[in-house]
C-alpha cells in the first residue's frame, strides 16, 4: 500500500518536543510514507498525546525536527487531520452529528460564508464513510461512544486531509463501531492518506498498522510491526508492565 | 382586559421606548446568551459587568448621561482584553484571577461615585438601571451595538461554535483559540455596554444567561436553541415592563422596572424548566411502554 517513491508525509529526525523546559518526548526518528500506517505505542503518560500535538504544530519541538508534508507542523496544520478521544468532549453540548462532521469543513469555507452545497456533500459522504449516513440530524451527544468517535473520524474525512492523526480512537469502542473504524482508516489508506494512530491496544496496532513507533519518554522502536513489537522492546518500553504471551502481546 | 394589560401600557410614549430598548435587548441578550451558556461563560459574564461599572462611573463624571455609554465602552473593551489573558498564569486559578479583577474594578467604580453628594441615587441608577427613562438616543444606541454584535456573530460564529464544542480541534484547525476568546468576551462586554441604561450593570447578568439557559431546558438543536432564546429574553423584556405598568397604575405598587424584567426572565425559567421536566417525563414514560411491548411481544 505504501509507494516508497513519494517523500514522507511526516518525518521526525532525532525530534524532542517539550512543555516548558523539560523534554516529555525524546529521540523520535523514522518516516511514514503516503498510504501508510503507524501506531504510537507506549504506556500512559508514555508521550503519546503530546507527540501528536507536536506534529500539529501545538507543542514546541525543542531538538532535533519534525517535518510534516515537506513544511513545517504549523505550516502544514490545513491538510492535517485530528480525531480526539469521543469521550473528552460535553455529550450535552447542542449540536449534532451532521453539524460536527461539517466543522471538518470549516477552514476551507472560510469566514463569514455558509457552508456550499459541496461542502454538505462531502460532509455526507464522510458519515458515510463510517457508516452513519442515516444519523446526521441526531444529537452528538445521544449517539452511543463508539458512533460519536466514527462522527469525530467522519469530520477529519470531511478535511480531505494528507495527513490523519487519532488519539486512543478504539478506547471504549464496541465492535461494530471499531470494524467501521477500520474500514474507513482503510479507505484513507487506499486514497493516499498516510495515518498515525496512538493506542495502547497492541492487537489492534497488528491490525491497522504496518509500522510501530514504540515509545516511553523516548523512542524505542519505529519500524515494521514485527521487528517493533518484539517481547524484548516491549519489556524495555514498559518497564516489565508487558506480559508477553506466545499468541500475544499484553500491556498493562 | 389583554388589551389593558399587554397594549395599552405601550401607547404612552415613555413606555413605548422602554418597549422598544427592552425589546432590542432581548435580542441581543438572546443571541450572546447562547455562547454565554455553550462557552460556560456564566462567571466571565459576571465579571465583566462588574469591571464595566467604573466606565459607567468615569463616562457619566466627565461628561454626563451621555458619557456613560463611552465609558462603559472603553472598560468593556479593555475588561474582555484583561479577562482573556489574565487566566493564562498558572499560579493562580482563572476563578481567583477574576474574582481579584472583578472585585478591584467594581470597587473603584464605588470609591468614585461616593464622592457625590447624589451618591446612593447615582449608584442605584447605575447598578440597576432605569429603563422607563430611555430616550432615543440611547435607543439608537442600543440599536448599533445589536448591530455590531449580529454582525460579528455572522463572521465568527461557526468558528466560536467550533471552540465551545472542541478547542482541541478548532487549535489543531490552526484557529487562533486565544483570538476567538477574545471576541467572544468583547461581544458579552457589549451587551453590557447596551444595556447599562435600561437594567444597570448588575441586572445585565441576567440577559446574558436566562434566554439560553431557558432555550436549553427545551431543545438540544442549535437553531432552536437560538430562537427559542430570542424569544425568551423579548418576552421576558415585554411582559416585564407590562407588569411593572400594571402594578403601578392599578395596584399603587412601584416596582422597579429592570428588576421586574429580569423578574419575568427568571419567570420564563420556571416554566421552561417545568416543561422540560413533564417532557422528559413524558418521554420515559413512553419508553417503558416500548419496552413493556417488546417484552410482552418476546414473551
């Protein structure tokens, strides 16, 4: 799926990013590709979130570079695309899931102006996408955690972005909801979008991802699922947390 | 007997104008309410009519009634700068932040007028304001920063919808957060400014929060919720101005004006609480029975 010949789509050399003056992430370097996949693995507290912030341009990067589309994190922020964990957001808060997909739109629709007519076909298209074509007038916040993470992944579609980053997507999320989610991630795959996923699923990152960027503070691995997901890295990266069977591997 | 009630008060020219303030701020306070309450602005809100207070005060000592909408404006202006970036000090908490710059603002606004001779009638006119005393100028007033406020609203309103709902995704979006903070505050300074004559600087809390709050208790869609609260903060202005007519003129009971239209807000409250209970009630209930049929159905 992966076409090697195209420059990456996000690119870390030897990249720190930092809250103030103390390093939280350290040493990241490896490449994604166009149409590929990587998962960020690591513990809570590991630096998952705050790498993804770094590649959207919201946490500094204090050594080292992160090069995202060939410009900088806040240079390339309009063709990239965020999911946030379903559950931080207020399920009372009035709006609904049309009306959230569109939101994806809003950068390109500019201010003052309605969304076009286009805008709302694309908008439909992504809910589509993720299976919830018939829900667009019901509430966010009724929708089940499963549905309301596939609507958040819908208005990232909607950006038609280059660049696709999920935070925890498949916490909480029933089955259904997570085979829609894959299959979607697929579709994004397959148009050329290149796609980093954080997690702490370990069987989940076998599923959807072709690489890992094995983390804890500092980089651990980035690489091919299997050469990443070794007992031995993963014992490292958790501190002895990992219970390493021989069908699976298990984070604690 | 309605005519008596709801229209004849209005023909009398003083009246018609309190309509037509009371009116036009139901509007406006109908419309920011609803970002108000989406953005949890509730104790913002308050500040800022606290902190616009000694603008009211330095407006009305330099240059008289008509002063009072200048310097409401400057101090609203420079409260919404002051409140969207004091917060960003980690050492102390955005409430105790707000609480030092409210209290400081509203009491320097005290020390000033308590200089008057006319002090307790000047404070009470400022804090709670006279709107049977409007004239059109104040009307007119009122009327541009409607305008002004409905306009911004149309620029920046998705992107402010955006924030309130997912501040994460309006920054990763590359939105400026900070700079829709500020618009937002500047926008309920603004419906501080215009309501200053009519209800004063303390009553305007309520125009701020009990149109949305009221519209929430019915309706989670957005549209709805805007209109429903239009309609609560003009209704709230009428029927507050025809009861305090009423109580006056038949009853020999002076009720003070602006207080009896926040009065007839918190009314309307009330009873959008009560049937947004019935109606949730109402809903349950009708989803035991769906369920009580399934069970009877499987059974």
């Amino acid at each position: 799926m992966a076409d090697r010949e195209l420059s990456p789509a996000l690119q870390f050399e030897h990249a720190s990013v930092a809250y103030g003056r103390t390093p939280v992430v350290e040493a990241v370097h490896g490449d994604v590709h166009p149409g590929e996949a990587v998962a960020l693995i690591g513990p809570n507290g590991a630096g998952k979130s705050t790498l993804i912030k770094a590649v959207l341009g919201l946490v500094p990067v204090v050594g080292g570079r992160i090069t995202v589309l060939g410009r900088t994190p806040a240079q390339a922020r309009r063709e990239v695309a965020y999911v946030p964990q379903a559950d931080t957001l207020d399920p009372e808060f009035p709006v609904s899931a049309g009306q959230v997909v569109l939101m994806g739109r809003y950068r390109r629709i500019g201010w003052v102006r309605r969304p076009r007519r286009e805008d709302r076909q694309v908008a439909a298209e992504a809910l589509r996408a993720v299976g919830l074509a018939d829900r667009a007038g019901d509430r966010f916040g009724l929708l089940s955690g499963g549905q309301r993470q596939r609507v958040l992944l819908a208005r990232a579609i909607a950006q038609q972005p280059r660049l696709l980053l999920l935070d925890e997507p498949f916490n909480g999320v029933d089955a259904v909801s997570q085979d829609a989610l894959l299959t979607a991630l697929h579709g994004l795959r397959a148009g050329g979008a290149a796609v980093v996923v954080s997690t702490h699923d370990l069987a989940l990152a076998h599923l959807t991802c072709d690489e890992v960027c094995l983390l804890n503070r500092h980089q651990f691995a980035f690489g091919p699922t299997e050469q990443a997901l070794t007992p031995e890295l993963l014992r490292a990266a958790y501190g002895g947390q990992a219970l390493v069977t021989d069908e699976a591997v298990v984070a604690r | 007997m309605p005519y008596r009630l709801f229209v004849e008060p209005f023909q009398l020219p003083f009246m018609a104008r309190a309509l037509a303030e009371a009116l036009l701020l139901g509007v406006l306070g109908g419309v920011v309410s609803v970002t108000v309450v989406l953005r949890r602005l509730a104790f913002v809100s308050d500040a800022l009519t606290h902190t616009v207070f000694p603008g009211v005060v330095i407006g009305y000592l330099v240059a008289g009634t008509g002063g009072i909408v200048w310097g409401a404006l400057g101090f609203a202006l420079l409260s919404a700068v002051l409140l969207t970036v004091l917060p960003s000090n980690r050492r102390v908490t955005e409430d105790a932040a707000l609480a030092i710059l409210l209290t400081g603002f509203f009491s320097v606004g005290v020390v000033l007028v308590s200089r008057r001779s006319s002090y307790t009638a000047d404070l009470t006119a400022f804090l709670f304001g006279r709107i049977l005393t409007v004239d059109r100028r104040e009307i007119v007033e009122t009327a541009v920063v409607t305008a002004v406020v409905l306009a911004v609203l149309a620029v920046v309103g998705k992107e402010l919808l955006l924030r309130a709902f997912d501040p994460g995704a309006a920054a990763a979006l590359g939105y400026r957060v900070r700079l829709l903070d500020l618009v937002a505050n500047v926008v309920v300074a603004l419906v501080v400014v215009a309501a200053v004559k009519a209800v004063g600087t303390v009553l305007v809390i309520a125009l701020l929060i009990v149109p949305a709050a009221a519209a929430r208790l019915l309706t989670g869609r957005l549209a709805v919720l805007v209109a429903v609260s239009v309609l609560v903060g003009t209704l709230g202005g009428y029927l507050g101005l025809a009861a305090s007519y009423q109580a006056s003129v038949y009853y020999g009971l002076r009720l003070a004006s602006g207080a009896t239209v926040v009065l007839a807000l918190v009314a309307l409250y009330v009873v959008a609480f009560v049937v947004g209970a019935l109606r949730r009630a109402g809903g349950r209930r009708r989803a035991d029975r769906r369920e009580a049929d399934l069970v009877a159905e499987a059974a």
